[in-house]
C-alpha cells in the first residue's frame, strides 16, 4: 500500500484505498466539503465524487455527521481577519483566538451571525476512523520527515541538483501532489499515469541564487550567520513552504533589525527577484516596475511604488533602506514597454 501505511483493513473497505485515508484524515476534526478544496484534485484521486466519498465512509463507521454550535461554526468557516472585523463593525473587542472571537459574536449578535453561516453539512471521525486517520497521518509524517532530512543532507553537501529531484520524486509518490514550486515528475490520476519529465533547470537556478547572492540590506550578516539561513530559505523554496520557520532556529537578528526566519525569507525573495529579471532580460522585456508594499512605516518602500525602471538598472529586493518590519514585501513587475 502507497504511504507506508500498515492499517489493517480487508479489500472490500475503502480505507484499501490510500486516498480515502488521505479524505479521512481531513475529519480528524469537524468538517465539511466545502473546505476540500479544489474538489477535481480529490475526484480524480477517489475515482468518485467527495460525496459519495463520504458517504462511503459513514456507511462503514469511519465518519458520522455532527451539528455543530453557532460559534463552532463562526471560527471553522471565517478565518481571523474576518471575524476580527466583524467583532470591530459590533464594537467589540478584537482580541483573542479565533475560537474566542466566535463566541463573542455569537453572543453578541446571534441572529446576524446565524444568516452569515454556509448550511453545510459536517463530519467527524468516529473512534475507528480516528484510529485509522492517526495511523496514516503518523505513516504521513513519516515520510516527509524522511524526505525533508534528505534533501536537507544534499544542500549541506552542496548537491542542488539532487536535493530538487529528491522533493520531485516524493511528491510525485503523493496521493494528491501540491504541483507547488517545482514541475513534479509524475501526477497520478486514477485509471492513467500521466508522466512529465521533470526539468530541474528553473529551480536550480533559484538555489544557486540563494546560496551565492548576499542583498546589500543583509551584508551585516557574518558568513556563518548567513549559512543556516540561505539553507532555510532553500527549503522553504523547494518544499513550497509559506515561511521559513520550520527549519530555522527562531532569534532576532540586530545587525539587520529582522528575526531569522524573515531575514531567510529575503534571501528567498532576492532570489527569486533575480530570476525573474534574468528572465525577462533574455525573452526581450525591457522595463521593470515596483510594486511597493505601501507600508507608511517604511519610507524607501513606499517611496519606491509605482517607480519604472530599465531593466538593466532594475531596483535589488529587498530595497537596502527597507524598513518593514515584517520584511520587504515589494515585487518587480516586468514588461516590454
């Protein structure tokens, strides 16, 4: 079975099948389809649809439907800022967690709350399908643990090349690959083996970038200092992470005024900024324009937007006077005007 998975079950139970594991580790916790998303990934990986998925594992006891309380349902279908906003509209406070905010505006305004709710309905793992799911999720974790390590060993040892077809061949094991970041190998599709040769051309140039460039913002910086965290930045490129912070040790940095896994995402960031620009030098593009970030804490940034520049006199992101505290969050857009 695919995933490493030793759950026991006989051939006529769908948990036979390995992407009805991975549907059912998603109701580990409540849910429902509406957060399954995008639903053409899920039907070609079951070979139905999601809802005769489900219906399939209520009928064998792994799932059963659950009603769910009006804050419950607040905090599972709006995220953070959204409930935050909602709370400020009601003069409310605006503190707390998500699960805390739902409350509070349950509580405050039911009746308004209740008209903004998706009727939907919810599923939960039953004991056995929450045995199953934490089985397969611990198989999961696993593998990925194995895999982040040996692509982590293959940066130290300066094998890129490597460490891209390492992340390229354990996607295109996955039961849904994500298709972030790197063209994978193979994308499985029930009944077809839809095989593309993966090029490592593109990501390998990022990370030679990462590994070899140093922004002026970040000089301060010893060599040593800089190590981990191009490392860090490498990994998040190629495991299509939103941050660094999984693989490098949180600080505070005070020779450029950012934490570790900002500065990390930086270093990414020019990268990638590089890339782009070499790119569209050599497909004819000669005009670049800042997409500044319009943070008024930051003066280089918000004096940048909007500003077009030749190509070969491209502005270097992050800017050296950036002053976000977050990181520059500026980007270049090219064009051949």
């Amino acid at each position: 079975m695919e995933q490493g998975t030793t759950i026991p079950s006989s051939s006529s139970s769908c948990l036979s099948d390995p992407a009805f594991l991975l549907l059912l580790s998603r109701f580990a916790q409540p849910n429902s389809t509406e957060n399954l998303r995008p639903a053409c990934e899920w039907e070609a990986a079951l070979g139905t649809d999601l809802s005769t998925a489900i219906a399939r594992l209520d009928d064998e006891g792994f799932v059963r439907p659950v009603e769910l309380d009006l804050p419950t349902l607040l905090s599972s279908q709006f995220g953070s800022v959204q409930l935050k906003a909602m709370a400020k509209e009601r003069g409310l406070a605006v503190s707390g967690t998500k699960e805390i905010l739902g409350k509070r505006l349950a509580e405050a305004d039911a009746s308004g709350m209740a008209k903004l709710i998706r009727h939907e309905k919810v599923f939960v793992c039953t004991g056995p399908g929450l045995a199953a799911a934490e089985q397969f999720k611990a198989s999961q974790k696993a593998e990925r643990d194995e895999a982040e390590r040996d692509t982590l060993h293959l940066l130290k040892s300066g094998q890129l090349r490597e460490a891209c077809l390492r992340v390229a061949a354990y996607d295109a094991e996955q039961i849904i690959p994500r298709g972030i970041s790197v063209e994978f190998a193979t994308f499985k599709a029930r009944g077809e083996n839809q095989r593309k040769a993966y090029d490592p051309t593109i990501d390998l140039a990022i990370l030679t970038r990462v590994f070899s460039e140093t922004p002026k913002r970040l000089v301060a910086l010893s060599a040593e200092k800089l190590s981990p965290l191009r490392m860090a930045a490498a990994m998040t490129h190629l495991w299509g992470a939103a941050n660094a912070k999984h693989w490098v040790e949180e600080s505070h940095l005070g020779e450029v005024g950012w934490d570790s896994n900002v500065t990390a995402m930086m270093l990414l960031s020019h990268a990638l900024t590089g890339h782009v620009l070499a790119c569209g030098k050599s497909l004819g593009f000669k005009k670049v324009k800042v997409l500044g970030s319009n943070d008024p804490m930051c003066a280089e940034c918000s004096g940048q937007a909007g500003k077009v520049y030749d190509i070969s006199n491209a502005p270097e992101i992050p800017f050296e006077r950036c002053a976000c505290e977050r990181g520059c969050a500026c980007v270049i857009e090219i064009g051949r005007a």
